[in-house]
C-alpha cells in the first residue's frame, strides 16, 4: 500500500533529522562562543522547524489514510505517535524556544548556553517519537 510506504518515509525523514541535529548539529553548535551559539542556533531552529513540522503532519496523515484503507490499528497508533511531536514541541519546548528567540546574542552568556543545553536534551524526545512511529509503520507495513 502505498500510502502506508509514504507514512514509513515520512516518519524515518523526520527521524533522520532528529538524529542529525542531536549527532551532528548540536554538539557542533555547542562548540562555539556564547554569542555565535545563539547566532547559530536561530536560523537552525527555524529551517529545522519548516522540514521537520510538515513531515509529522504529512507522515500522520498518509498513516491514518492506510489506517482507514487497511483497518491495521499500527498505522494509527504509528500516526499519533508521529504527531505527538507537535503538541511536545509547543507545551514542552515552546517557553525554551521563545526565550532563545527573544535573547539578543549580543547579550548570550553562560544562561543562554544552558537553554540552549536543555533545548537539545528535549529534542530527544522528538527523536524518540519519530523512531518510534517508523518502526510501528515499518512493522505495520510487514503485516
């Protein structure tokens, strides 16, 4: 089924970048002065964002589309895990994320450091959600 396929690259697409921005992204960040940290760290976020939110919408939806073809209960589940990256992003991370964007890099220091610190423990989450709804698609389309 081919929209299920669509739902598995959706979710493994999102769950790639996740991986990229803990593995590769954040600890390449971190090793910058305070100032070129937050420089750094802005525009990231913003083009993370504009790939990785539509790829949970987009992987949800052709996951409850083959729920609905298929009546297989892993495509849904699958589709609510993957979407569960938004209400996370906006209860858990928004406050971190609002105080990074309203900090003046000029002013980063040591706190701005630490937030962006925690902002890349809580994008674990989003790495697990995302590794999560791949394999209940990968396993739903197996079934």
């Amino acid at each position: 089924m081919i929209v299920g396929q669509l739902a598995l690259i959706a979710a493994a697409v999102f769950s790639g970048a996740a991986l990229y921005i803990i593995v590769a992204e954040q600890p390449a960040r971190l090793s910058l002065d305070d100032e070129s940290l937050l420089r750094q760290w802005k525009p990231a976020y913003k083009r993370g964002f504009a790939m990785q939110a539509p790829l949970a919408v987009v992987g949800c939806l052709f996951g409850l589309w083959a729920w609905w073809q298929s009546a297989e209960w892993l495509w849904l589940i699958g589709a609510v895990v993957l979407i569960l990256n938004w209400p996370y992003t906006l209860i858990v991370m928004l406050p971190t994320n609002n105080a990074l964007f309203a900090t003046d890099p000029a002013q980063a220091g040591a706190s701005t450091r630490m937030e962006i610190i925690k902002w890349g423990h809580m994008h674990f989450m989003r790495l697990f959600l995302g590794i999560a709804a791949t394999v209940l698609f990968l396993c739903a389309s197996l079934r």
